[in-house]
C-alpha cells in the first residue's frame, strides 16, 4: 500500500464546491424538484402587486374618459357589447398567459379564434351546442398534436405553435369575403354573467399561480441551463394541458366575437388578435420566459385594452389593429424586465445582484480560427510555484374582424 504524497508547502487549497450567488437560504418546501438547475426560494410578489395597481390606475382613466366623452359607451345595449367584446378579448389574453407561464407560447390562439368564429358564423344556425362540440374537439386534437410535438421533441413552443398557425390560416384562407352569421344567438344578454365569470377564473388562477408550488410545478418547462435539455416528464404533462386548454379558450373567444359583432366575420389570418393578446398577457405581468406572472394583471390588462380600443373607434381613430399589438406587445417586454429583475428571490446578504458581469481574465475564447486562452501574465522574478492556485468565479370595428352591433 503506497503511502500518501505529504503536503507541500505552497501547494493550492482544494477548492470549496462552487456556491451559487444571489440565492436565499431557504427550506426544501422552497426548492426545486431540480435544486441544481432551479432558482430557491420565493419569488418576490411585491413588483406584481405595484404593477397591478398602475394598470388600476390606468383602466381607471380609460372609463373617465370613456365616461366623459361617451357616455353611452358604457350605458345599455353598447356596454353589454363591450362586456362581450371583453370577454372574448380576455379568454385569448388568459390563454396565451397560460401558455406563456408554463414556458410554451402558442402563436395560434389568433387564427384558431377566427377560424372558430367563420365556423360558427356558416353554422350558428344549427344551434351553438352543435357548434361548439366539433370545433372544440378539433382543438382539443390540435392542441393536442403541437403539445406532443413540443414535449415529446422539446422544441420552443411558439415555432411549433407558429406551423399549426399557418396550418390553420389554410382554412381561413378557403373565405374569399365576410361571412353572414346566420344563427340567432346574441351573448349580450349574458354579458355581465360571461364578463364576471372570465374575471373570477382570471383571478382565481393567479392566486393558485402564486402559490410556490404550483409556481415551481407549472413553470417546470422554463430553461435553466441548456434550453435544449429536457426538463423531464411533469414538464410534458404540464405543456400538453396548457397548449390543449389554451386552444379551448381560443375556440370560445372566436364563438363569442363571431356572436356578439354585427353579423359579419372578417376572414382574418388572426395574427393580430395572437399579438394583441400576447401583449395584453406581457403587460399584465407574465413573464416572456415563463413561470412568473401576477394575480390579476392579465384582467386588468385585457380590460384596459378592450376600453383603448372601444375609444379609438368612437373617435374613429384610424389605427390598425397589428399597430396595436404591436406597441402592446414592446411594453409587455419591458414589463418582462422589471418582472425577471425585481421578481427573482432575494440574494442572501439582502444586496442587488448585477445583472451583467464582466468576464474574467485567462477565460477560453471561441472564433472562427478555434479556441484560445488569454493567460494572466506572471510577475517578473517570481515562480509559478510560489503562487497558490485561486479560484475565480465566472458568471370590434371592421378591421377588428368583428364590428360591432
């Protein structure tokens, strides 16, 4: 048995496991499945709470002046049509935050909510239970088909989301004009019932989304590390629910702004209603890479987007609708960033971690000649061996599809 090398004199201390930085300490009830991949503790959701009172503020203003400059906009008949308008508005803002929290957007809750409202305006007239059975299992098989892709391959969800988009705009594409609704039903005399009870679902989500575990488990498919590893099987299961329910809510948002608009459907690709509701998702406080969101950020958002437009109209503001989910979506981003920045758990010494940090001298490079090394270059007249090693850290009108009655 060969005894054991002595120490040298000089010789590196063996370095102490890497810590990660800016982790609170915390109990497993706060850790991930995946502790070595996740992020411990509590997300902060103080930044969700300050938001969500700004969108209050600002949904506040919008009834003023809706109040103030048309008031018949929010009395009878017109308000029951923007309850409708809302709530449809408001079930594609809700499934895309879905699908945005669980880290798989879909980009084709637009063009499935126009092709379901061109399916129920050239059938409404058999009733709006034959309607809806076949168009929601065909969503239910669609969402099922991209979830399955996604999980089963774990591609992004939005490039597998965007193929069955343009497969869908096929179908909506075969209409060569507006189509007449021909059914009867009219959703405005539900409309507070319908308003109520996708604000209540909105709400309610956000509370059981704020829960730490639920939080943990329906963000599972977020990247951590290498976006291309698998984050394992709860993962799937969460992406096929979300993907498979977020088409549902798209079907009937679609039914509702086909019912409750003028009788005509404008045979859009639907893009502009994906951009106007991922924005309106974005700006209510779900993060664009998933896991984190508000509580009721997305309701109010929705809201506040439903009242923006409903003006623009009465003022026959000529805006397109892609114009405004365009600048909705680039707000929602940097929504994003004070969501990422501010909602991460707290570091362990209480201290702002920064957010870029500069690389380290004697770190490999890549190029396109190869890799190299840039060495910290030695003092003259000392010895390599007299330096012990040190470890370094490294780092709805017409142009909305549906005019109103």
């Amino acid at each position: 048995m060969e005894n054991a090398a002595p120490d040298v004199p000089g010789d590196p201390e063996p370095a102490e496991p890497a810590r990660r930085r800016g982790v609170s300490p915390t109990g497993p009830e706060d850790a991930f499945d995946d502790p070595e991949h996740g992020e411990p503790g509590r997300d902060r959701m103080g930044v969700h709470l300050l938001w969500e009172l700004v969108l209050l503020v600002v949904v506040a203003v919008l009834v003023y002046l809706c109040n103030r400059d048309y008031p018949g906009l929010l009395r009878g008949d017109r308000l029951s049509s923007l309850l409708v308008f809302g709530t449809a508005l408001g079930l594609l803002t809700l499934a895309a935050a879905l699908t945005l929290r669980i880290g798989a957007p879909n980009l084709a809750i637009g063009p499935v909510g126009v092709a379901a409202a061109l399916h129920f305006a050239e059938n409404s007239d058999h009733g709006v239970v034959a309607v809806l059975i076949p168009a929601t299992l065909i969503a239910l098989v669609g969402g099922l088909v991209v979830a399955l892709l996604v999980a089963g391959f774990h591609v992004p969800g939005w490039a597998a989301s965007l193929a069955a988009a343009l497969a869908v705009v096929v179908f909506i594409q075969q209409r060569t004009g507006p189509v007449e609704v021909q059914g009867d039903y009219d959703p405005r005399r539900h409309a507070l019932y319908l308003f109520g009870g996708f604000a209540a679902v909105s709400v309610i989500a956000g509370l059981f989304g704020s829960v730490t575990t639920v939080r943990r488990l329906v963000g599972r498919f977020r990247p951590v590390a290498d976006p291309a590893l698998r984050r394992g099987a709860a993962a799937g299961v969460i992406v096929v629910f979300g993907t498979v329910l977020s088409m549902v809510l798209a079907v009937l948002a679609g039914v509702l702004l086909a019912a409750g608009g003028s009788g005509r459907v404008a045979p859009t690709t639907g893009f502009e209603w994906t951009g106007l509701a991922l924005g309106a998702a974005l700006l209510g406080g779900a993060s664009a890479f998933g896991r984190r969101g508000g509580i009721a950020g997305g309701l109010l958002a929705a809201t506040a987007l439903t009242l923006f437009i409903s003006y623009a109209d009465e003022r026959n503001l000529d805006i397109a609708p892609a114009a405004v989910a365009a600048v909705v979506v680039a707000a929602g981003l940097v929504v994003t960033r004070l969501v990422e920045t501010y909602g991460r758990p707290g570091s362990s010494d209480g201290e702002a971690e920064p957010e870029w940090e500069p690389e380290p001298a004697g770190v490999a490079r890549s190029g396109w000649g190869g890799t190299r090394s840039d060495p910290v270059p030695e003092p003259w007249g000392v010895s390599p061996s007299s330096h012990p090693g040190e470890s370094r850290d490294r780092w709805g009108g017409d142009r909305w599809g549906v005019p109103e009655r």
